[in-house]
C-alpha cells in the first residue's frame, strides 16, 4: 500500500517542476529577440571566417593584414556562442535546483 506521504511529495515535486519550466520558458520567451541576435551574429561571423579562409587558399598567401581579419570573426562568434550557452545554463539551473 502507497504511503500517503508519499503520493504528497510526488505531488508537491511535480508542481514544482511545473512552475520551474513556466519559468524558463518565460524567461526564454523574453530573452527571444536576443537570441536570435546572437545566433545570427554567430552565422555571419562563421559565414565570413569561411569566406577569409577560401579566399587565402585562392591567393595561395596569407599576409598580416588577411590574417588579422580571422580576429574579428572569431571574436564575435565566441561572443555569441558564449551568450547563448549562459543563458542555456541559466535555464538549466533555474530548472534543477529553482535557484534563479
């Protein structure tokens, strides 16, 4: 036979995780645009990286300057990358332990 504390502490948990994920997918929602930015920011900083790589490899050179255009790129898609797994473990902090 079930413990009637049992079933209460079951019960108390799920609630708890339930309002744990309305949480996060209200602070995702409002983090939304933000996002977006981010993701976007990390697709043309990849986008260009390629395009400076394929256009050494065409020149058969690398010169200082070329080679200082691969900084900027790589700046702004650490950035992004960076921004987005913060906000991803934020999440998951808020949903495992409901410390926000």
């Amino acid at each position: 036979m079930e413990d009637k504390n049992e079933v209460l502490a079951t019960s108390d948990s799920m609630e708890m995780y339930e309002a744990r994920k309305r949480i996060v997918l209200e602070m995702t929602g409002k983090f939304k645009p933000e996002r977006f930015v981010y993701l976007i920011t990390a697709i043309l900083s990849f986008g260009l990286t390629i395009y400076i790589a394929l256009d050494l490899y065409k020149q058969d050179k690398i010169e200082i300057d070329q080679l200082a255009l691969f900084i900027g790129p790589t700046g702004f898609l650490a950035y992004a990358v960076s921004r987005i797994l913060f906000m991803w473990s934020k999440s998951m902090k808020i949903i495992f332990t409901g410390k926000v």
